[in-house]
C-alpha cells in the first residue's frame, strides 16, 4: 500500500512572518488613501446627487492626501530645513564634546620667544597649568623676536618698548619693566652730549636713546658707539675719553648690569634725571618712575640723590589669531602676581573647588541651551505641519456640520432613512480616511509624536465616528408618532466597509 507525500505546513520564518514573505515593517501607504477618496467621491456623486457638498468632501479628502504625500517626498531629502533639529542636535553634541576635550583634557603647548637671560628667569616663575604648556625659545633681542611672532614661528614673544610692532598683532603689557638708566660724564653739562654709549644697532636701547632725544633735542646730532656688551663682558675695556653719556634700557636687578653701574661711576659718570615733560605722553611705553638714593649701589650711593627717570614697557606679544582673552590668561600664568600661599593644601583645594564648580556651571548653562534651542527648533519643524492638519480639522468640522442634520430617529420615511444612512456611512468613511492621513503623516515623521497635533485629529475623528455609529443605531429603535398607529422599526441592513474603518453604507444603496 503506497502513502502519498504530505506536505507540511509553512513554518515562520523570523519575526513571525510566514516563510517566503518579505520581511518588510508594516507601514501606511498613501496611494491607496487617494485612491479610496476619489472612490467615495464618485460613488457619493451617483447615489447622492442630491448631495454636491459631501463630494466635495471627498475630493478634498484626496487632496489632503496627495499633500501629505508631497510633503513626505520632501522630507525624504537628505537636505532641508526639517532636519535642522536632528542637524542641530548632532553638531551641538559634537562641540560639547569638543569643549570638554578643550577644557579638561587638552593640553596646548605654546613657544614663547625671549632673551636667554630673561628665559632662566622666566623659568622659575612659571606657574604650572595641567591645560597650557610652555616652550621657551632663545632668541637675540626684541627685533627677533617681533620677526619671530610676526612670522609664525612662534605664538609669544617678549619686546621691549619702543620697538615697531607690526598693529595686527595682539599685545599686552607685561609687569616686569626696564628702566632707563642715563649716565653723563661727570664734567660734561648736557648741551655739550654729543657721543653716547649704547647698547646693540637698532636695539631697544639705540631704539629708545633716538626716539626719546629726537624730541627733547630736536635737530641735534648725535653720534652712538654700540660697546655696552663689551662694558659688561670685558674687564680691560676702557671708556673712550669722547664719549659723553651712556644710554641703556636694561632690568635693574640684573647682576651683569649692577657691575656696569659700578664701573661708570668708577669711571666718573653720574646717574642723571630724565625729564620729558608734556612730551611723555607721546610714548605710549613710558611709566614715570623715581630711584631713590643708593638704589642701584648702596656704597658709594648710586645715584647720590633721588632722580626721576622712566620705565620702559616690555609687550607680550601674540601672534595673529590668538585672542587677547587668552593673551592676558597666558600672561597671568605667566607672571602670576598673587602667588597662592602654600598652607597644608587648603588654598589650593579652594582654588582647584572653584574651578570645578565654574566648570560645572558652564556645562550645565551650554546643556540648557541646548535643550532650549533644540525645543524651538522643533517647533519652527511643526510649521511645516501646522496648515495641513488645519486643513485637517476643518475637514472634521465640515463633515461635523454636514452630518448633524442627517438624522433617522423618527424618520418614518423608508426612502429618507436610507438616504441619510447613505449619507451617514459616507461621513464615517470620510473620517476613516482622515484619521489615515494624521497616521500617515505621524509615521514619515515621528518627531510629530512629541505635540497635540495628530492626536487632536485622531480624537475627533473617533468622537464623531461613534456620534455616527449611535445615529445609525436610532435606525433599529421604533418610534410612534402622535396620531400613528405603532410601527415595527424600518429594517435597513448595515454593511462596515472594512478598507476604511467607517461604518459603511446601506446594502441597499450598493444594489
């Protein structure tokens, strides 16, 4: 006896579908929507003639339709001002990240150009950042290191006063000035200077020496010898006898230049007063300043009186592109003037506290923001939105007004009641419809989810359905009228329309 094969049933394949079945989501259409309302319109304009403004309904219903659809297709680009929420949010992230990074992590190393001398100092009163590092660099003088920063080679640099700095470049006063420091030959008055020892050509000294004298002895020539380098450095080096006065800007702190003092006035030269007057203020890196007696050596005094003479500024100099917020934060952590006193930690600890908190707060503050422009953002999204499901709503009061006179209770008329069944299922389908397209709309664009505006329409939509669905029930309820004998109901069979939802027509209308 032969057994024939039996097939065994299909089994599901992943995510319960049956096998051989695209595994494609679920998801609205909305050709078939258009395609439905133009449907309802033709039917309404053949068994309602009656009835222009239900037809109407219909054929708005389907363009409300194609205009969600349009506006879905537009959606769909990869440009547009509709993602600017997401956009927004995405680069928003991008740069708190970027800030954090900036702010806790990374750290910049900048190169700072200056005289040797001056570097060894510097190195000592640094103050140590975990963020901004330091690389000093070595270079001649002040005119070095302004072609140094004016050309990129490195990001500060320290130049004396008095020499020419190119305006772009940003600049603050640094708190360590030189002094200028004039001495004449003792048996010489001041209108008989004419040869002054200085220090290197176009130095900031010479640079200095010619502007300054250039104003308080217009029209006076003036010959400069370029030997304060063999002053300082060579012991046998003898001041030649016509050389009037000496003329330096140089920190009188410094060692090599204390010497220098002491051999001039072993030499006979005496340290002389400064005076501009009105003409100071010409001079934007002058700082009037006094030396008191015995200020630069106490035996024999140096100078022997108190003199007036000036301060000479020395810049910070940044390169192109560094702000000047940043310049004077480099500046303070460069000469901190207000060093923390040092006491079990506790100081530091309130400091490194303050610090945290501050940085807390601005985090919280760009959070907030955030959050606030991404909300406003959406909302300027919602624009897009807000007329077509106006147009929506107005649709749902149309059909509101139109229906709420097509009543069947106490209709005895079979004709009439048919007809206004007729009418009734048509609304509800329309509504069916409706409530489609705020669906439709909602899933090409989810962020819809987060306001009122399709749930209004799917609320509507579904209230009135039910007032609908009751005034096709009041068909089935007999009802006696006065001076009428009592009638059994008006038998009318229903039919749902199960493509839409609605509440159908009448079976009689469909043969």
């Amino acid at each position: 006896m032969s057994s024939k094969p039996v097939s065994s049933p299909a089994l599901p394949g992943p995510g319960g579908a049956p096998a051989g079945l695209p595994q494609k989501p679920i998801r609205l259409e909305v050709a078939p929507i258009v395609e439905q309302a133009e449907e309802l319109h033709d039917r309404i304009s053949t068994e309602l003639p009656t009835h222009p403004g239900l037809a109407r309904l219909a054929w708005a219903t389907a363009r409300a339709a194609e205009e969600a659809a349009r506006i879905s297709n537009s959606l769909r680009r990869p440009w547009g001002w509709h993602r600017l929420p997401a956009m927004f949010l995405g680069l928003a992230l991008i740069l708190l990240l970027w800030w954090l990074y900036s702010e806790f992590w990374r750290s910049t190393t900048l190169s700072v150009a200056m005289p040797d001398r001056d570097a060894h100092r510097l190195r000592e009163q640094i103050v140590a950042d975990r963020r901004v590092k330091f690389r000093l660099q070595t270079v001649g003088d002040s005119r070095d290191s302004v072609r140094a920063v004016d050309s990129g080679a490195v990001d500060l640099g320290y130049v004396q006063g008095g020499i020419e700095l190119p305006g772009d470049l940003p600049r603050v006063a640094a708190p360590d000035s030189e002094v200028i420091l004039w001495f004449v030959r003792g048996d010489r008055a001041l209108d008989m200077v004419r040869v002054i020892l200085t220090s290197t050509v176009d130095a900031g000294s010479h640079t200095v020496a010619r502007q300054l004298f250039s104003v308080w002895w217009p029209g006076r020539e003036l010959e400069y010898r370029h030997d304060w380098r063999r002053l300082t450095q060579e012991e046998r080096f003898e001041i030649p006898a016509d050389v009037d006065s000496v003329f330096v800007v140089k920190d009188p702190e410094d060692e090599e230049t204390l010497r220098a003092v002491a051999r001039l006035h072993a030499a006979g030269f005496q340290l002389t007063s400064l005076e501009l007057g009105a003409r100071e203020r010409r001079f934007d890196y002058l700082q009037p300043v006094q030396l008191r007696p015995g200020y630069l050596q106490s035996l024999p005094a140096v100078p022997a009186a108190s003199i007036s003479t000036y301060q000479v500024t020395t810049w910070l100099v940044g390169r192109r592109g560094l702000t000047t917020a940043r310049l004077h934060t480099t500046g303070e952590l460069l000469h901190p003037t207000n060093p923390v006193l040092k006491t079990d930690g506790l100081a530091e600890g309130l400091s490194d506290a303050s610090e945290l908190f501050q940085g807390i707060e601005a985090f919280l503050g760009i959070l907030i923001n955030i959050g606030l422009a991404f909300l406003a953002l959406m909302g300027w999204e919602m624009l897009a939105y807000r007329r077509q499901f106006h147009d929506l709503n107005s649709l749902i009061s149309l059909i509101s007004v139109h229906q709420s006179s097509k009543d069947v209770l106490g209709v005895t008329d079979p004709q009439s009641v048919r007809e206004n069944l007729a009418y009734l299922s048509y609304c509800s389908d329309l509504l069916g419809l409706i409530s489609m397209i705020a669906g439709y709309s909602t899933q090409e664009n989810a962020s819809l989810m987060f306001n009122n505006l399709p749930e209004i329409i799917h609320s509507r939509c579904d209230g009135l359905k039910i007032n609908i669905q009751l005034k096709i029930l009041h068909a089935t309820i007999p009802v006696q009228l006065p001076g009428m004998h009592r009638e059994s109901p008006v038998a009318i069979p229903v039919t749902t329309d199960p493509t839409t939802g609605g509440a159908g027509h009448c079976a009689s209308d469909k043969t």
